[in-house]
C-alpha cells in the first residue's frame, strides 16, 4: 500500500484559509498516514470491503469479531448508519448523526471531535482491526476544489483519531469530493468508516482454523 500525504506542521487557519482548503494546514506530529492504493482509490469503500473477504471458515471467525465490534458501534452511535458487509464494516457518519462540516471548511467542530473521541474508545478495543476512511462533500463548488476540501476533512479526522491513541499505521484515507453522490437525498456530505480485519486479525484467524 503506497504511502499517502504527509500532514505538515502549522497553525490553525483563519476563515480565508478554510475557504481555501489548499492553504490551511493541519496540526500533526508529521506521522504518515497511508492513502489508498491506485487500485481503490476510485472505487467505492463498499467495494473495497468486499474484495478483503478471504471466505471459508477464516472468514467465519473474522466474522464473528466484525458481528461484536457492529453492535458496539450501533450502540454508542445509534443514528449512524452501521451495516455489516462480508466480513467488514460500512459506517456512516453524516448530518442526520450530527457529524457535519460548516459548508466549504476543513476544520472539526467540537461535536465532531465528540464522536471520534467515542470511537476511538472502540477501536482501542478492536487493536486487530484496519480502518479506512472515505470523506465526501456536498456539490457546492468545483470538482477539483471539493476535492481539496474532502482531502483536507479526512486528515483531519486521522490527525483526531491519531491523537486519540490511534495508529497511524492502522488508518487508510481517501476521498471523493461530491464524485460520489449518496442514494440518500441530503447526505452527501459524509464520512464513510470501512473496518476490515488487519494482519494480525488475519493470523489469529488462521491460527483458529489450523488448531481446530
């Protein structure tokens, strides 16, 4: 998997600056944080959930793990979007779970740290676990501008979780802009959570299945 951008050091932007997301730069400790591959990067986060599936009885146990951590996130976030999909997770955080943007900035709200801090708390209890992040904007604005803006949201959303105690190396980002429209009218402007299992969810599955 290709490394992705190097958040850089700095202060928090004036307004202007988050009108111009290019400008704006995020604080961070200068870890790397890893994009998604050439292969994903345009695909939908459902998509690549579904080609992680290694099937068969590795696939049941890893199952079983993604059936526990589903029901933990559908209870502390009882109006996001939560589906189980093969053996991962689509989550979705958007205006209806009151994870919002203010239209054409960058910067998190205090709310939206609120939430990540509550599934931070999660996914240190998941450690065995690969979190994708996909951020997508409303269709105000040029294609080429939202895209800044997406990529800009979802660093700083991994910068939050990363301060969170996180793992940089357990967080994949992408982003979209408004290239991919939600099928539900008004949510366009979203975070999507993909959770797949990481390797070493992948070895105790292995494991499992060999000592059986």
């Amino acid at each position: 998997m290709a490394c992705g951008p190097k958040p850089q050091e700095g202060t928090p932007g004036t307004k202007e600056d988050q009108v111009e997301p290019e400008v704006a730069q995020p604080q961070s400790d200068q870890v790397i944080i890893a994009s998604s591959s050439e292969e994903e990067k345009g695909q939908p986060l459902v998509a690549t959930i579904l080609n992680r599936a290694v099937g068969g009885a590795e696939g049941a146990f890893i199952g079983h793990k993604m059936d526990q951590l589903a029901d933990q996130l559908e209870k502390r976030f009882p109006m996001a979007e939560v589906s189980r999909i093969g053996e991962g997770i689509l989550m979705t955080l958007d205006k209806k779970s009151d994870f919002y943007f203010k239209e054409q900035t960058t910067d998190l709200s205090e709310q939206q740290k609120e939430q990540l801090e509550k599934l931070s708390r999660i996914f240190s209890i998941y450690k065995q676990t690969k979190i994708h992040l996909t951020n997508h904007t409303d269709a105000l604005g040029s294609a080429e501008k939202n895209d800044k803006i997406a990529r800009k949201r979802v660093e700083n959303i991994a910068i939050q979780l990363k301060e969170q105690q996180i793992e940089s190396d357990r967080l994949v980002l992408n982003w979209h802009g408004h290239a991919q429209p939600s099928e539900n009218k008004g949510t366009d402007q979203r975070l999507e959570i993909g959770i797949i299992a990481g390797k070493q969810m992948l070895r105790s599955a292995k494991q499992n299945v060999s000592e059986r």
